[in-house]
C-alpha cells in the first residue's frame, strides 16, 4: 500500500450505501480536511448525477429491459451490463428479481459459498446472478473508476489504486467475511486496510470536533458507539482517562456479530404492509411481489424517518389481470412505522434481559441467518452486562454517553427510546446519559476512516486498543524421538501485553523452521498472568495456569512455488506479528533465503483461531 500518496481514502462499503471520503496530504497538518467525494451514478436510464452516497445495489438487466447503451457512464468505452447505484436501486422495487441487494450481509454468511453466483437470492427462477464477493467488487469498481475519472484524469500517481485506502467492516465480521471484504477490493485493483465500522465513527467525531472533544466527554466517561445499519448491529464501548494531564482514549469492548438492522425492518413493514393489503383490499401478495414491497418499504422507511409525516404511498406490480392499471397500492403512515419499529426492535426492557432464542424448525429455507431476537435493545443490554466493568457492589458500570452511528440511528425517535431504555438502566446514577452529536450518519464512517489514516500518518487523537493479553505460538524441539513422550514445546512470546493494535513488529526469535507441503497443527496460547514477556521470549517451561492453550489451527501451507521439494519441507523462517485493528493476530512466517512468505492468521475475539492461513507470496 503506497505510505506517501497524495490522498488518504476512506471508503464504508455498506450494506444500503457505500461512501467514499478523502485527506488531501498536500494541505498543512492543521489545515487538514476531510472531503466527501460525490459519486456520479445513473439515476435513470442515461441521465447521470452526482450523490453523496453510492446506493449498494446491482441492477442486473435482462434482454430489451433497457436499452444497452443508457447504461453507460462517462469512463466507459464499453456498454455495461450492470448498474451500480440510485437506478439499480429504484428498480429494486418493480424488477426485484434483477437487483441484488444487501451483498455485504451475504458476505457473512456461512450457509453458502459467498463466491457462488446466488444473488439476487430468491426460490424462484432468476435469470442472472452473481456472488456477493463479485457484487461487492462491482461496488468497489464503480467508486474506483468514479474516482478516476474526475480525481485523476492527467495524473497517473493520483489514481485510486495508489492511494492508501481504508476500508472499514462490521466490527462483528469473523475472519471469512473479512478476508472475502479484502477479496472484493483486491480484485477491484485495490490495496486496502480494514477498520472497523464503529471506531471509524468515533474518528469522525473526533475530526468534526476538533480540540473541543475534550469539553463533551471527561475522565472517567465510557462512550457506548451504537452502530445499526443497514444489515448488522455493532456495539463498542470507548472508556476516556487521564493520561498524565491530558485526556486519553482507550477501546475497552466490542459487540459479537449481530446479523440484525434496517434489513430487519423493512421486511417487517413489508408483511404488515401485506396484511393490510390482504384486510383493506382483499389482496394477497406472493413471494416476488413481497420481495418489491420490501424494497419499497425502505424507500418510505428513510423518509418517514427523517421526519416527513405524510403518508407514504407503495406501489408494487400487480399480477393479474384484473389489476387497475397495472398496480396495487398502500400506505404506510408515520405512526404505523413507529408502531413496527420501536415497539418491535426498540422495545423497554431491563438490563438483566437477554435475547430470547428460538427453537429452528428441522427443515427451512435457505436464506440469511437473522439474529433469533429483533429486539436490539435487549442485544445492547447483553452486551452491556457482559463487558462492562463493575463496581464494589458487582453491578456494571453503564455508559454515560452515546454516539449513534448507522443509516438506522439517524431517526430521532429511534435515539430518544435507546437514551429511555438506558437511561432507565443508570437511574441510580446523579447524571444522565448525554448523546454525542454526529454530523452526518450516513457519511461519518468513511470520513472517520479516512481521517483515522491521516492519524497513523501524521499524528493526531488516537483510540488506544492495546492487547489485553499476552500471546505465544508452539515450537517443538527436534530431539531424537523417544518412547511414550512427545518431543517437548516451548513458547515464543509474539504478542506482548499492551501491543497496540494497528502495530507490527518483527519477532527476534532465531532457528525456527516452518513445514510446508503438508498438513500440520499449530499450537497457540495465552496469558493475563504473564504480563512482562517480551516479543521473542522463548518459555521453555511454565507454571499450571500461567499459560492457556487456545484450539489449535490445522493447516497445510504451500510449498514455494517453481521450488521442488519434498512432503514436509523444513523452511528455515523468521517471525513477524501484524495486530489488526479489527482483533486479528497475524503471524507471518518470512523465508530467510528468499522473498517467499506465509500467512497464519488467529481471531482474538472469540474463542476460536480463523483457519485461514495465507498463500506463499
């Protein structure tokens, strides 16, 4: 990834809208800004517009649906067989069947192979698809050529594909859904890094207040980041000390993956939309007609959340003949809307409440594993009894200030339950819960990412995230084999107590061989004991408990390729760690007689190591 580009780029590649948001590093330190790149798309056939968001929809047309050539945009040289954006997403609601939507959900999704083509995901027959790595890559090529266009017409260097580019997730993506996420992007002729969704929105904050973040919030506050989007729900808690006279920040938690948002909640508006179709007018809809009034449901949902009291007219094809001019009609009114939404995603609640848990029919549909529990407020108050600390007394330790971040947050009535509900939480508490104003949601993780990286480069606010624990990998000795014992294994320290993450470091640990070419296990530990281990301290013997063994991870690395070699090379290695900021343990394994490399990759937030080691490069 280039270290001196012109341009430091943020890019959220949401699950309704995709953003793009930029540094300029020719201006002055102080005089750094964020801009937000308006991203020309069709909003009709051959008419283009600029937007400040990329809707994150794929119109995939079929045969005389539309003339070819209306589709093209101004870099192409070539008629388009898709499109990208506001008119793939306005199509949506009449073509439902041609649209893909909500890739980035699919991108989760263990339930398939998300680089099969199976978008737009529907039983019925469809006649194109495509997979959600490659619906994500479109929306990456789009905003890549965009950029292009009008950011580097004269200038090769000035290219996207030479700028440093943030890309941001879900903080609640597994390993999988990362690694497809950086998939998507390298196939678009991007290098990126990933950041995570809700520390990319307290850097926007951060940005958008300057030096006068430090008059909102004082030592001792702990910031809850409460993120919905479109597809999944993220929570994090952000604690602010006093580190030697001046305010600090430090990440204390982040939220497990919750497969719940505005997707949800269109689709309940759209079947109570369908019940009232059914009562009003005697009219039931199918399966292709639900899937229209979902995406209609959104449109109105948007508007009516932003403020707009009159009652929102939906309109889906109809599918007989008797159908008045083709269509069939319903309204949907603000106070219906905050009827379905609050009372069923946002409902009061005690902080002792769990998500409730549903037992799964034996046979179901294939479709995406949505949270068992809509109810977001009892997910926050899971999350909120699991990671808080506590006082003497045992009780948590609540949040004393929110920042709201997600397309679905931006509904002020949506803000005032979530402060009731925990408001009601922290009554004991001589304060109330205050709100830390966002500038724009739908725009503040890409310029949160963007300026996260002019941080790292040139020094700024930065949310500290040390590691918590220290972290070591197996080594096996080669001595002689012996009878009923296994060859002993010390413990090379490469993960210090503290290690920041966004740091890499090299691993001084020397003589230590890799097997390639076939398959092998590696041992990984852990301790919260052991806090003084430097990186490359090798423990040849440890007290019980000093150290906890982590599930192993079972892999098979390649053996460099053009190199012939027998089953179970040796290769002399030298070790460096990468501590992601999105809670990954990299290891890398260098050969120390050529460029050739090798990946093993460990997910520090949940209890399991990713199985995905990387390929020899």
């Amino acid at each position: 990834m280039p270290n001196e580009s012109r341009y430091i780029v943020g890019i959220d590649l949401g699950t309704t809208n995709t953003a793009l948001a930029y540094v300029d590093t020719s201006t002055g330190g102080r005089d750094r800004q964020v801009s937000v790149f308006p991203v020309p798309q069709l909003t009709a056939p051959g008419e283009v517009s600029d937007l400040p968001v990329l809707p994150s929809f794929v119109y995939l047309p079929g045969p005389g649906e539309v003339l070819p050539e209306t589709l093209r945009l101004p870099w192409q040289e070539e008629t388009p067989d898709v499109a990208v954006g506001a008119y793939a997403r306005d199509m949506a609601a009449l073509r439902p069947a041609r649209v893909v939507a909500s890739a980035k959900s699919w991108l989760c999704y263990e339930g398939i192979d998300r680089r099969t083509d199976c978008l737009p995901f529907s039983r019925e027959d469809v006649p194109r698809r495509i997979s959600p790595v490659e619906a994500a890559r479109l929306c990456l090529v789009h905003l890549r050529d965009a950029w292009n266009c009008r950011m580097a017409a004269d200038r090769e260097e000035h290219r996207l594909e030479r700028q440093t580019v943030l890309l941001t997730v879900p903080a609640s993506f597994d390993a999988v859904a990362r690694e497809l996420t950086v998939e998507a992007a390298t196939r678009a002729g991007l290098q990126v890094r990933l950041i995570e969704e809700p520390q990319a929105a307290f850097y926007a904050w951060l940005h958008h207040r300057g030096e006068t973040w430090r008059k909102e919030v004082s030592d001792g506050d702990v910031v809850l980041v409460c993120d919905v989007g479109g597809g999944t729900t993220d929570f994090s808690l952000i604690a602010v000390a006093d580190q030697g006279g001046e305010l600090g920040l430090q990440r204390l938690a982040v939220g497990e993956h919750i497969l719940l948002g505005g997707d949800n909640m269109d689709l309940a508006l759209a079947y109570a939309m369908a019940a009232k179709l059914r009562r009003e007018k005697g009219i039931d809809v199918d399966a292709y007609q639900l899937a229209a009034l979902t995406h209609a449901c959104r449109a109105a949902k948007e508007r009516l959340a932003a403020g707009e009291e009159q009652p929102q007219t939906l309109a889906i094809l109809g599918r007989g003949s008797g159908v008045v001019g083709g269509t069939v009609t319903v309204e949907l009114t603000a106070a219906e809307l905050r009827e379905l939404l609050i009372d069923g995603f946002f409902p009061v609640c005690g902080l002792t409440d769990k998500p409730g848990e549903r037992r799964r029919a034996g046979l179901r549909t294939f479709g995406l594993d949505y949270a068992a529990d809509p109810a977001i407020t009892r997910h926050l108050a899971a999350f909120i009894d699991a990671h808080s600390f506590r006082d003497g007394a045992g009780n948590p330790m609540l949040p004393t200030a929110i920042l709201f971040n997600g397309g679905v947050t931006k509904s002020a009535v949506l803000q005032e339950r979530v402060l009731e509900v925990v408001g009601e939480w922290n009554a004991g508490s001589a304060s109330r819960v205050t709100v830390l104003e966002q500038a724009d949601a739908d725009l503040s993780v890409a310029q949160g990412a963007a300026w996260y990286g002019s941080v790292q480069r040139s020094g700024g606010v930065r949310i500290r995230a040390g590691s918590a624990r220290s972290y070591y990998i197996g080594v096996e000795s080669s001595l002689p084999a012996v009878p009923g014992f296994a060859p002993p294994v010390e413990a090379v320290c490469v993960v210090g107590f503290g290690l920041e993450e966004g740091s890499t470091v090299d691993v001084p640990a020397e003589g230590i061989g890799l097997v390639v070419g076939e398959p092998t296990e590696f041992r990984f530990f852990s301790s919260t004991v052991r806090p003084d281990d430097a990186i490359g301290a090798v423990l040849t013997s440890w007290r019980e408990g000093e150290l906890t063994e982590m599930p192993p991870l079972v892999a098979e690395l390649p053996v460099e390729e053009g190199r012939a070699a027998p089953i179970g090379t040796l290769v002399p290695v030298r070790l460096r760690t990468v501590l992601t900021e999105i809670g990954t343990l990299q290891l890398w394994c260098d050969d120390v007689r050529s460029e050739s490399t090798w990946k093993l990759e460990f997910e520090l937030r949940g209890n399991d190591p990713a199985t995905q080691p990387g390929n020899a490069a």
